[in-house]
C-alpha cells in the first residue's frame, strides 16, 4: 500500500511539473516582467534602504530618488547608444569598400573556370558598388542613360538583322547576379528585427519599471516574506546579484575600453551588451566575444596584427573574468553543478528567452533551497548540486527498507525454493 502512494506521488509530481511548464511558458509575456521586476528589487532593495535611512526621508521620496538616478542613466546610456549607431551609418561607405576589398581578395583565391571568367573579384566589386551606392557624391560620374542614345543610334547604322540576338544575358543562376536582392530583402529583414526587438525592450522596460515602483513602494517585506526559507533565499541571491553585478559591470568597462582604444565603433554598445551577457554562464561571455568581430575584420584602419591583438585581448578579459576573478570572488555560493546550470540555462532560455537564461541561475538556486528544505524532495536538491554519492547511499537505503518490508524474516535462499511443495 506505502509503495503504490509512492508511484502515485511521484506521477502527480511529474504531471504538476509539466503543467507548470506549460503555465510558464503560456504566461511568459506576463511573468517575465513581473519576475524580473522582482529580482531587480531584491538587488537594490538596500540602496534604497540606506538612502531612506542617512537622508531620513519618506518612502515615496526614496523611491522617487531611485527611479530619478536609474532613469538618468538609462537616458545617458541610450544617448551615448545613439551616438554610436548614427556615426556607425555615417561610416557606412568605409566599410562598403572595406567588404567589396576583403570580397575581391576572397573571390581571387577560387581558381579561374574553363569559360574564361577569371575577373570575379572586379566583377564582385563594380556590383557591390551598384549594389551599395557611395555616400561620397562624387559629381564626376554621370547618367550611363545620357550617352545610351547616340550608342544606340550609332549601332543601329552598323548592325544587322542576324546580330540583335548575339548579346549575352545574364546567368540567372549567378550568385553575383542576385547580390542585389539578396542584399536588399536582408538588409530589409535585419532594420525590421532590430527595430521590432527595441520596440519590444521599450515596452517591456516600461512594465518592469511600473512593477518596481509598486514594490518598492510597498517595502521589501512585500517581496520577500520574513520566515526562514525566504530570507535565506533572498540573502542569497542579492548576494549574487550583486557580486555579479560588480563583476559584470568591470568586465563590461574594460571591454568597451579595449574596443574603444583600438577605434571599434558601437564600443558602448558592446561594453553594455558584455556586461548583460555575462549573467548568462558559461555561454554569454563567449556571444559578447563573437558579436564585436564583424565590425573589427571590416575596420579599414585597422592592420592584421591590431586585429588579432584586440580579438585576444578583449577575449582574454572574458576568460579572466569568468574563469579567475569571479570563481575567486563568488566561489560556489549556489553549489548547483554545472549540467544542472547547462540544463536550466536551455530550459528557461527556451520558455522566456535571453531573460530566461539570465534568470535561469538564481531561479534554479531558489527551487534548490526550496527542494532541501523538505525530506520528499531532497533528492531533487541533491541532484541539482550533483551529489551523486548522497543519492546512491539514499538509494540504497531505500531499497535496504524495501527489502525489510516485503521480507521481514530474511530473503529466502535459493535451497528453500528448491524444496517440493
């Protein structure tokens, strides 16, 4: 009867898992905001504590205070953003001719064709220059349309009726030949996902803000209940946050400075998306490596040496920074393995997103301090802090109970069996 109430649980706990998954995921364009407005909360619940205590004002006036400095910086951070993407369209032309260049010396390198077609990269070149026209004005080229007629009509004199269809057409199949639309529908994809994803980062900033400044209002009691459990998952994940915080805000610093010594444009930016990536473990600082290298190849001003320097270098804070400094510092404060942390990184990157990935640790750290405080689902918390031996010996001393139960005056032998009924 005891082990039949065990299956029983068991299925009703995987069953009340998968339609929390599926809530979540369902209810995800609302709990994301409202989830993140907490954690943020929970991080600057004491900055706000400590501005209400030394200039001995009211909460409204804290929070007030709190709201003026975030929304100030936003305000600087987005400018400076701004900046950066107009002076990056402004220098658009310069790394036109800096990817019609790297095109030409790519396309140089494929052996010439039977057919004679051994011109690829100039071919490649004059189309990139129809393709993306030069911002330079040049007044110097004219209307190919201004001297077609008297071509045309020069022409006509001369040829004859067998030879209007001799004019070779244009390979349909050519690569070169569909650059144009290629170029264009993606040019016309990427300006609607970017414009579509700061669209979206507006809305959803001002629905966390509107949450935080209801929680903060109401107090820190009012996000986390003062009894033992909570309190010692909200120590520990303000901790975290703010450790990491420091952590990725120095990283981000010296990342941006880096790329902005060596001329990279969008160094702010990089430096801010650095900082927000490496909340995401293990994957994040390996995306703020990657994103950078595009504009750094196309840099006209930079030579061979100065590229691979400032690709080493800046992959080289990440590594420290990940691998030395912040282990260091934090040490294993959540003591969550890390295929625990791989798993949950998947699972919330797959239900919420980039937010889920960044949420993913502290969200895991909590079910496992939840999951150790109760006798039916330690195991749960013994499996997310990978320790395999608890679990074999708790294995073991199930089945030893088991054992005990069903046979109560010992297994029988094997000679016992064998005896005829």
């Amino acid at each position: 009867m005891g082990g039949e109430l065990k299956v029983q649980t068991i299925c009703l706990m995987v069953l009340t898992a998968i339609a929390a998954v599926a809530v979540l995921y369902w209810l995800g364009p609302v709990l994301v905001p409202f989830v993140l407005a907490v954690f943020l909360v929970v991080g600057i619940a004491p900055l706000l504590d400590l501005i209400q205590q030394r200039c001995r004002a009211p909460r409204i006036v804290a929070v007030a205070i709190t709201f003026l400095l975030g929304i100030g910086l936003m305000a600087m951070l987005w400018s400076v953003i701004w900046l950066s993407v107009v002076s990056l369209i402004q220098d658009a032309d310069t790394y036109r001719k800096r990817f019609a260049q790297l095109a030409t010396q790519i396309t140089s390198l494929i052996p010439d064709t039977p057919l004679g077609q051994n011109d690829r990269g100039s071919r490649l070149t004059a189309e990139l220059d129809t393709v993306l026209p030069s911002t330079d004005g040049d007044e110097h080229e004219e209307d190919p349309q201004q001297e077609e007629p008297e071509e045309q009509a020069e022409g006509d004199d001369r040829e004859e009726p067998g030879d209007r269809d001799e004019p070779e057409q244009q390979d349909p199949t050519d690569p070169i030949a569909d650059f144009h639309d290629l170029t264009g529908r993606h040019f016309r994809t990427g300006l609607t996902y970017v414009t579509n994803t700061l669209m979206d980062i507006l809305s959803n900033g001002t629905i966390v803000l509107i949450f935080m400044f209801f929680l903060l209002l109401g107090g820190s009691s009012s996000v986390i209940p003062r009894s033992g459990i909570w309190m010692d998952i909200e120590s520990k994940i303000r901790s975290y946050l703010v450790t990491k915080t420091v952590i990725s805000a120095v990283t981000g610093a010296a990342y941006g400075l880096v790329l902005w010594l060596f001329g990279i444009p969008l160094a702010v930016v990089f430096a801010l998306l650095a900082f927000l990536l490496n909340f995401i473990p293990n994957i994040g600082p390996i995306i703020a490596c990657l994103l950078p290298l595009p504009l750094i190849v196309l840099s006209p001003d930079l030579s061979l040496t100065a590229m691979i320097t400032v690709i080493v270098v800046s992959s080289l804070i990440q590594f420290v920074s990940g691998n030395v400094i912040e282990p260091k510092i934090m040490g294993d404060s959540f003591e969550l393995h890390p295929v625990a942390i791989l798993l949950g990184l998947m699972i919330w990157g797959m239900l919420w997103g980039i937010i889920g990935m960044i949420l993913a640790t502290p969200v895991i750290a909590a079910m496992k301090i939840l999951f150790d405080r109760f006798e039916r689902t330690r195991p749960l918390a013994e499996l997310l802090a990978g320790r395999f031996d608890a679990l074999m010996h708790r294995a073991e001393g199930v089945g030893s109970r088991f054992r005990l139960t069903r046979f109560p005056y010992g297994e029988p032998s094997a000679e016992n069996d064998s005896r005829p009924l």
